[in-house]
C-alpha cells in the first residue's frame, strides 16, 4: 500500500482536513514553492480549477501561510511561517 506524502503546511489544525483539500493544498503549496504567480498561473500550471486554487489560497492566507501582493491579478507568495520541510 502506497502512504501519501503531503505538504507540511497542508493540514490546517482548525479546518475539516478532507483527502481532496489535502491532496489540492499541497499541490498549490509545491507550485508556491516554486515561482510566485497569480491565481490563474496556479491553476494552469497545477491542472486544479482556478475556483479550488482560490479556495485554498484564502484559507492559507486566513492561517498566515501565504499572502497576495499587489493589485488585480493578485501574486500569491509563500510567507515563511509553518513547518518546513525535512532534508536528509
């Protein structure tokens, strides 16, 4: 049997943490991680409908986790804040 391995700031401590929502968050997570983009970039890079992208980025933002810059089309950046990921 194959264990999932999500995003360390994925599970939200305060949220109803479904397979989907941990599954979508730590896909959006991975793309952030990579470039700092709008909601749309996110969307079309990660494959997810630009509605779950947005769903998930408020709620990363709601926790501190993320956070828009400037105007409309908003980028979404990573803030730091949360676990970090384990390097061997």
């Amino acid at each position: 049997m194959v264990k999932k391995v999500y995003h360390p700031n994925a599970y939200l401590v305060d949220y109803r943490n479904v397979k989907p929502g941990l599954r979508a968050r730590t896909v959006v997570l991975n793309a952030l991680e990579r470039i700092s983009a709008d909601g749309k970039a996110i969307a079309k890079q990660t494959g997810l409908h630009y509605g779950v992208v947005m769903h998930h980025l408020k709620l990363l933002e709601a926790r501190g986790l993320a956070q828009r810059k400037g105007s409309r089309p908003s980028v979404w950046t990573l803030t730091g804040l949360g676990q970090k990921r384990l390097e061997w």
